[in-house]
C-alpha cells in the first residue's frame, strides 16, 4: 500500500469518526459518555425533597448510564444563571436547573449556546413584552408538572381525615407555580368537604421562602393554634420547620415532592410524590442515546410523574374508606373526569 493509499484510508476513518459525532436530520447520533450539569434551586442540598430527589436521579444517571455529573452547590436560585451559564461555558451535553426561576436564564442561554442542551424542570414559559409566551429554543426542554392534580389527592386527604373542619396549605414563595399546589389542595378539600376552611400561608415572596424553617414553624404552629389539624405543605426546606410543628402539636401533616414520612414519623399521613429523580434520569437517557427532546413536555397523575404514598409506614394511619375514596379520586383524575383547577381563584369559583 502506497503512503498516499495509506493517508487516504486514514482520512477516511477520521471522517467516519467525526461523522459519529455530528448532527444527522437534526437529531444528535448516540453519545457513549455524556457530561451533565444540575443546577439546584433554593434550599439546596438536604432539603429532604425537591432537590435531594434530582441529585438521587442523577446520581443513578451516573451510575447506569457512566454520565460525567456536576451537581451545583452555588447556593439556589439567586445564583442559577450563574451557575447554568458556568456549565454552558465548560460545553457540558445537558444542563439541568430544577426551578421554575432557572426558566428565564436557561431560555437565554440556550440561545447563546446552541450545542448545549438545556432542560428545566418546573418550567414557567417565558413571556413576551406583551405577555405572550415564547415557544422554547431547540435545544430546550421545559417540563411543567400538573402539580394541582396530585395537591387535589392532598386535598382530599385532608378534608376527609380533618376532625375540626379547619385544614391548613403552607406554600414557600408565594408564585404561580406554588399557587398550582395551593389551588389544587382547595379544590380537593372543598370536593369531599364542602363546609371545610382551608387556611393559606405563603413564607415570603422571594426565593429565600424555601429554605426558612423557623417560618416554616411560626406559620405551622399558629394554623395549628388556630384549630388546623392537617396541613399540606410546597415549601422546600423552610417544610422542615411545618414537620417540627406537627411533632410537637401532634396534628396532622402532608409531605410533599418525595416521601417525608420520616420527618415526623406518625404525624405524615402521606406525601405528594413528584418524581423528579425519574425526570432526570429520563433527561440524561435521552442525550446519551441522542434523543433529547425539546419544548413544552407537561407530565401529571396519568403519566406516572405524581403520585401519592400509601405503604406499609403510613397505612394504619388513613382508613380503609378514606383510601379507597382518595383512589377513585385519583382514577377520576386519570380518566379526565375531573379537570383540576390550576389557580386558587378557580378553587374558589369551583
């Protein structure tokens, strides 16, 4: 074989090579390693819910698919477009923010880097100067979960277990996205209970809402004071200090994002599953295999991604009939026979 044969078969094979590697019909062909970035929303690390459940995923991600991960400890939302900008700067495969304030700076940054695929989870849609939204850059996947549908499973819950008629929501930073929870734990309450009040209490406007147990703890503690007996929370960490008042007040509490029966054994009648560790997994599984998805993916009780727990720690605690009425609620749902509200005003209306 001639030296100019020899040059030309290796020219070839690079080719090929580079080829693997490439965009084909616009689809990313199939990546053995992939690196990932996660960004983490306020509360950060130990939060005992949202954030814990998506570095679990990512973690399994690594550990089953050989993903290269990051997991950002940049301290929550306040500093997550730094945080997903650092990761688009190191030309990392997929970076993930699992916060609804991560929407706005991962829309830009996808703009501005367009080999990187970006995903958030708890998308809310970027709007216009007219308040339109903005359909979703290509490499963007913006997940919204039907959090109203599983609130309503709490909802019923509550309204069915409360013996005083008086049921608690404690929410973290008073925005749409939180408000979902609080519109859907009303409108299940008021399904099962029509005569029964639903006290609300926000921790704050800002990001700093999540992860403030002490007002987790005033705020539980005066529902309670005031003749609550069950209350749901979507409030991040600033959840632990709602757990803390249920210990001490023997009353009732329902957990949310991941099972928290732990955080006051035999007072958490149940927790409202959001299976983010999945939604993670599921992500990194797709830019391994080149499939990334992008735009609007919306996910609720019929697609598996919500949930609520019911097993052998919490069992003796909900009555055969309250269960099997919070499963058929649960069905109805399912099926589309029961459209829950998305926004406390049509709990209310309802």
């Amino acid at each position: 074989m001639t030296a100019e044969r020899m040059r030309r078969g290796a020219v070839a094979v690079l080719l090929l090579a580079l080829a693997a590697c490439a965009w084909d019909g616009g689809t990313k062909v199939a990546k053995k390693r992939v690196r990932v970035g996660l960004v983490l929303s306020s509360g950060g690390r130990g939060d005992g819910g949202f954030n814990d459940a998506a570095i679990a995923g990512l973690a399994e991600a690594a550990r089953t698919l050989g993903a290269d991960t990051a997991v950002s400890e940049s301290g929550g939302d306040e500093t997550s477009p730094a945080a997903l900008g650092r990761y688009a700067q190191e030309e990392r495969d997929l970076v993930v923010g699992i916060s609804f304030m991560a929407s706005a700076p991962a829309f830009a940054l996808a703009n501005q880097h367009p080999n990187t695929d970006f995903a958030v989870l708890d998308y809310s849609p970027v709007t216009d100067s007219l308040g339109r939204a903005m359909p979703t850059p290509p490499n963007l996947a913006g997940i919204t979960y039907r959090s109203e549908e599983g609130a309503f499973l709490a909802g019923a819950l509550a309204g069915l277990m409360s013996k005083t008629g008086r049921v608690g929501f404690v929410g973290g930073m008073d925005a749409p996205v939180i408000r979902q929870f609080e519109a859907g734990y009303a409108a299940g309450v008021r399904r099962v209970c029509p005569a029964c009040r639903v006290v609300v209490s926000y921790a704050g406007t800002t990001p700093a809402a999540f992860s403030d147990p002490a007002r987790g703890l005033a705020l539980a503690a005066a529902q309670y004071a005031g003749g609550v007996d069950v209350i749901f929370h979507a409030a991040g960490g600033t959840g632990t200090g709602v757990f803390r008042a249920a210990r001490e007040s023997g009353r009732w509490v329902i957990g949310v994002d991941v099972d928290q029966y732990d955080q006051a054994p035999g007072r958490v009648l149940t927790s409202i599953t959001k299976n983010l560790g999945v939604s993670v997994q599921g992500l990194v599984k797709q830019e391994s295999e080149g499939a990334f998805r992008a735009g609007l993916i919306s996910q609720g009780l019929a697609d598996g991604a919500l949930g609520w727990i019911y097993d052998e720690r919490n069992r003796a605690l909900i009555p055969p009939a309250v269960y099997n009425q919070v499963e058929t609620l649960r069905q109805a749902v399912i099926a589309g026979l029961i459209q829950v509200p998305r926004v406390p005003e049509e709990a209310a209306a309802g």
